[in-house]
C-alpha cells in the first residue's frame, strides 16, 4: 500500500507542482494517475521512489515513511518505466534486463532463468531476442524490454509514466493487454501515468484525475464517468475518442435488480427476469428458472467493450447478461444501459441532469 498524506512540492524556483496531495493506492492495484500536460503527474510519480522530495507531507509504503526506507532498498523495490525508452543502447536485451539482479547479487543462473520467463511473458521469444541490442529492435519490443528490466528484480511496485504514448495504437493495445495480463498474474502495485483517458479507463482499477497539482477526483471508471464530481472531470472525461470502446465494467450495474444472492432464491418475486445467481463469495451460479438455478453460459467479461457487448445480446433474448471475472458476478450489463450511456455521452448538456 501506499500513501500520500499531505503531500506538496514547491520547487526551488517557486513552481508549486503538486499541492495538498492525498491518496492512497492498495496493495496489488493497477492505479492510473491522469491530467493535461504540467499537471504534476510525473513529479507525484517520482516522489514514491524519491527521484524527488516532496516539501512538504509524508509518503508512506507498507506503513513505513518512505524516508526511513534504505534508498537503494527502496529503488529496487519500485520498478521504474520511462516515457522515453532508455535502455543502454550498447548492451544486449539480456544485459539490458540482468542490471538490477546483477546489482542484487542474484546468481548468473537465477538471473538468466528470470530473463527468459519474463522475456516469454511479454511475448518475446528470449532465444530470439536475448542477444539483441536496442537498435535491432522495433520500438514497441524496445518498450517491452523496457517493462521487463523494471520488473526484473522482482519489485512489489511498478511505476510507469507515459510507457506507451510514443508507440503506435495497435502495439499500444497489445502492451496494455500485457501489463492487465501481467498485472492479474504477478499481483504487482502498478502506478501508471498517462494523459490519455481512453488507456485511463481500459487500464485503471481506480484513476486519480490530477489538474494544476492538486487531486481532482479519485475512483474507480465507473465512478468517474457516472458521478463526475464537478465540469473539468466531465469534460476530460468527454474527450474520449470512440465511445463504443468503453469498457463493460464502466456501465454494468453491480447491484442490479437482476441480480440476487442464492440465500434470498425461495423469498424472490418471479419477476424480474432472467435473474442471476450468486453464492458465496459472488461466486457466479447461474440464472435462475422457477425455483430452479439452471447453467447460464452467455456472459460478459468486465473488460469486454460495447461493441463487442452488443453482439452478445444478439445471441440470447435475455435484455440483461451478467459480467463475469473469474467466475464471479461483479454485475450485469443491459441493453438500456448502454443506450443510455452512449446517448449521454454523445449529448453532454443533458448529463448535466443526469
Ligand atoms: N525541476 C523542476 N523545476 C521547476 N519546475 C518543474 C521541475 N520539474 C517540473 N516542474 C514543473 O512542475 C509542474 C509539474 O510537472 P510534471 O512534470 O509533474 O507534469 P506532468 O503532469 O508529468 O506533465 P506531462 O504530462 O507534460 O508529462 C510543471 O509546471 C513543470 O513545469
Ligand atoms: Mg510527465
């Protein structure tokens, strides 16, 4: 976990780049920082690994001030993506990723073996590209290189300022891919800054809206795009480029009506219908017909876009589908919620009243 407590920096030619900052990011989330450009994104960023001191407040990770933490304990603890790739342009992929486990003393052998898994996680074949040095490398496996050598040793927190904004948008959307994939898989801390809110809401657990150094607003997508606290969040909310590729977690109703907990099956109106299931632990069980729970297989994931969603509605008569993560039921997703959110979308004035 870790956490901002007053936080502000005034640099030293009075520029007050970050002011009054409080936060907390939780253990194993995928958290994005966003705002407009100077907005203090990357100075907040740099203040977890102590690039830069804050003035004034306190940074905490795991509860511990970061002050008190070892400095070099500390960087090897938070992996650092650059904006701009910056691998060593003389040494090879392999070199370029064993420098902070070389630094660790980590054993040639554990090292190497950690450099092929990774490598193979991002999906570069390491017999491939091991002995390769930059230059014979495309930018987008330069940025994923990039990726490998901040988690190489085996950080708990992963920083990422603007890791993708200079890469072209289908290699972009596959390296988002990745880091979701990685980041269920190794359950890292992951701070990831950008300025572009269509990464924003594909990528973040939760987002931190930032504007002129102080926090705008924090929460989850669905928070934001339905409850904007005020005009600067709508509007930078607004600036999406294609609504349709909104994800489902955005709009799905977690506590729909069509949605109830199998301890209440015997209680429950015959209508709404269909009406899915829960157990234990939102364990998804399925839908329910008569007193009867029967196996309901059309569903959606949380991070399945409209457009796709549509589809799915296309093969069932049922006017709600449940959103599914790893047989959970975080919600359902209906045909009117998504035609009320796009014609909100698309008419900013009336979402005023909304
Ligand atoms: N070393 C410095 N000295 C003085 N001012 C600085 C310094 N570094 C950053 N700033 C200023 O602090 C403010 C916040 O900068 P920061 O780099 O954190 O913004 P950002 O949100 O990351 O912007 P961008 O999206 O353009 O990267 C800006 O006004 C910037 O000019
Ligand atoms: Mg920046």
């Amino acid at each position: 976990m870790i956490t901002f407590q007053h936080i502000s920096k005034q640099f030293t030619d009075g520029t007050k780049a970050v002011q009054d900052f409080n936060l907390t990011i939780n253990q194993g989330e995928l958290f994005v920082l966003i705002g407009p450009s100077g907005c203090g994104k990357t100075t907040t960023l740099k203040m977890i690994n102590r690039l830069i001191e804050p003035t004034e407040g306190q940074i905490f990770i795991e509860g511990k001030d970061i002050r008190e933490w070892n400095i070099q304990e500390l960087r090897w603890n938070t992996g650092y993506v650059l904006q701009q790739i910056a691998l060593f342009p003389t040494m090879t992929t392999e070199e370029n990723v064993s420098v902070v486990p070389e630094m660790k003393k980590w054993g040639k052998q554990k090292t190497r073996a950690r450099v092929d898994e990774l490598l193979d996680m991002v999906g570069l074949d390491p017999s491939l590209y091991k002995k390769r040095k930059p230059s014979e490398l495309s930018g987008g496996q330069q940025q994923r290189v990039g990726v490998v050598r901040a988690l190489a040793a085996d950080p708990d927190i992963l920083l990422m300022d603007e890791p993708f904004s200079a890469l072209d948008p289908l290699t972009r959307e596959q390296l988002q891919n990745d880091i979701r994939r990685l980041q269920t898989e190794i359950q890292k801390t992951i701070v990831f800054v950008t300025h572009d809110m269509d990464e924003a809401l594909a990528l973040g657990d939760k987002i931190c809206l930032m504007n002129e150094g102080k926090l705008v607003q924090a929460g989850t997508a669905h928070e934001l795009t339905r409850r904007p606290a005020n005009a600067f969040v709508k509007e930078f909310i607004g600036d999406r480029k294609n609504e349709w590729e909104t994800p489902v977690s955005e709009i799905m109703d977690p506590h729909s009506e069509f949605i109830a907990s199998v301890n209440l099956l015997n209680e429950l109106p015959l209508y709404p219908a269909p009406l899915y299931i829960f157990g234990t632990d939102r364990q998804f069980l399925g839908r329910r017909q008569g007193n009867e729970i029967v196996d309901h297989d059309i569903s959606v994931s949380p991070d399945t876009m409209l457009q796709e969603a549509v589809h799915y509605f296309e093969k069932t008569d049922a006017d709600a589908l449940p959103v599914i993560n790893e047989g959970k039921l975080l919600g359902v997703i209906s045909y009117k919620d998504i035609v009320r959110y796009l014609k909100e979308i698309n008419s900013p004035a009336e979402r005023e009243s909304v």
